[in-house]
C-alpha cells in the first residue's frame, strides 16, 4: 500500500470527520450492547500520539476477540442508525476482504488498490475479528499460510489487477497471472461466501482452544499485532478526536511488539495511506 499526500487537505480533514463519525457509532453500538472492541493499528497509535488521527492517515481500525465480532455482526444491525451498514462477504459477492466494514452509506471512496473492483467501497472503517493463533509452531504457519491464499484469493476474485507495488515487465506478468487467477474463480464459480468459509475454516481452526495469542489472521504475519486475551479485554477509555473510543490498557506493550518506537513519526517513505482516486462524500 503506498502513500500520496492528499492535494486538498480539506478532503482529507473530511474523510476523517466522517470516518470518526462511523467510529463513533460503532462506540455507542458497542457500548450499549455491551460489546468488548478496540482500536488497533495506526488508529491505537494515534489515540496515544495524537489523540485523533496520525496527520496523514485516512482510515480507522478497530478489532474483536472472535466471540464478540460475531456478536456484533448479529446484533449490531438493528442498533444501527439508518446511515450506517455493515458489509462484508459473507453479504456481498463482489466484496474483496475477509473482515467487515461499517460504512456510510451515499459515500464513495474508493482507493486506488480497488479501482478494478465491481465493489464500490463508501468510507468506511475495518472491523477486525480476532483468532486463536495456535501455539504449535508447525501448526500456526500452516494456518497463517491457509488464510493468506484464501485472503488472495477472495481479493482476486473480486478483481482482476489488483494493486501492485512495482512496475516493468514484473508487473506485466503478475498482473497477467491474477487475470488468470481471476477468470478461472469466475469459471468454476467461486463465490465470495464459500471462499469466506475456507479462510475462516483456517482461521478458527483453534477456536475454543486456550492459546498464548489471538490474532489478525487477514494480515500476512498475524502475530505482528497479536495479543492475549486478557490485554484486549482489559481497555481504557481516551479521547481519539472529538469522541471517547477504547484502547488496550496494555497498549504500550501491545504497540512496542508491533512497531518498536511507535512515537517516532516514520519517515514520509514508510508512511501509508488510502489516497482515493474516486471520492464522493455525498450528502455529507
């Protein structure tokens, strides 16, 4: 994923006026059903460094212990105000992730990794579930390898050139591959739910079990951001903007394994973003 400044900083100011808008509500949603979430990610440090977002970040993150995010997938909905929805594949054939977002709805912004996709992303935040990462090495590479070939695959069923980081004759031939790749799920007609089913296949493999770690296993190298399940229940309330969201108790160790000295800003070359080439903040 690459990083573009955006031209007009006010579109940036809005995407992350309404971005905390949706966080918002996925707070009071959760609050109110008493589910356990919190941010993750870039959005966990810019709660601490900045009290809002990283400057030139224009997305939000936020995850749940497995349980709870298939709680929040069922109750979730009636709770909802009318202009927020939450989709995922298991709803939508085109859709391109494993995990969910909670969008708003009569918004478009699609960043540039989607722009061959049938599904036109609104903004929206990633919800994140969480899973038992297994405590035999062994085991937990082969499950980490399961749910990255499924997580390929559902992206590229629902594209046919995905974004790639490089250019020449490499790009030509991988790009040719995954129209490939692309054409052959459509033939034999992969959908998106049952290629969800596979990867959660792989990813709940040790549910129930009591392992060291839970993690993302949308992520290459889920245990880069794992935690225990005691550091994700245990959250604390801090401001984040102009609302209240949770965050790890245990953030600063949970943040220092995943990113070393994460309150040094990194230089403009490792930062990242979802700079859109098409945006639409519609009636807002």
């Amino acid at each position: 994923m690459a990083f573009k400044e955006y031209e007009n900083p006010e579109e940036l100011a809005k995407v992350q006026e309404l971005s905390t808008r949706i966080l918002g509500e996925l707070d009071r949603v959760c609050r109110k059903l008493g589910i356990n979430y919190a941010v993750y990610g870039g959005t966990a440090i810019g709660a601490v460094r900045h009290k809002g977002f990283i400057p030139w970040d224009d997305d939000v993150d936020v995850c749940l212990e497995r349980s709870e995010y298939e709680r929040f997938l069922r109750e979730a909905p009636s709770e909802l105000g009318d202009e927020f929805e939450i989709v995922n594949s298991r709803t939508r054939d085109d859709f391109p992730c494993t995990y969910s977002y909670l969008t708003l709805k009569n918004t478009v912004m699609i960043p540039e990794f989607y722009r061959a996709c049938t599904y036109e992303k609104p903004i929206s935040i990633d919800v994140f579930p969480l899973d038992a990462a297994s405590d035999d090495q062994r085991e937990y590479k082969r499950q980490a390898r399961k749910t990255w070939i499924w997580g390929r695959l559902m992206f590229l069923r629902a594209t046919p050139a995905p974004y790639l980081p490089f250019d020449g004759a490499k790009k030509a031939v991988v790009l040719a591959m995954c129209g490939l790749a692309h054409g052959a799920l459509k033939l034999f007609g992969a959908k998106a739910p049952w290629i969800q089913g596979k990867w959660e296949a792989a990813a709940r493999a040790c549910e129930g079990q009591q392992t060291a770690w839970i993690a993302d296993f949308s992520d290459r190298s889920p245990l880069d951001w794992a935690v225990t399940r005691e550091e994700l229940q245990d959250t604390i309330d801090v401001p984040f903007e102009n609302i209240t969201v949770r965050l790890p108790r245990a953030y600063d160790a949970i943040l220092t394994r995943g990113y070393g000295d994460y309150m040094k800003l990194p230089p403009v070359e490792k930062r990242k973003n979802h700079y859109p080439y098409r945006l639409d903040f519609g009636p807002y």
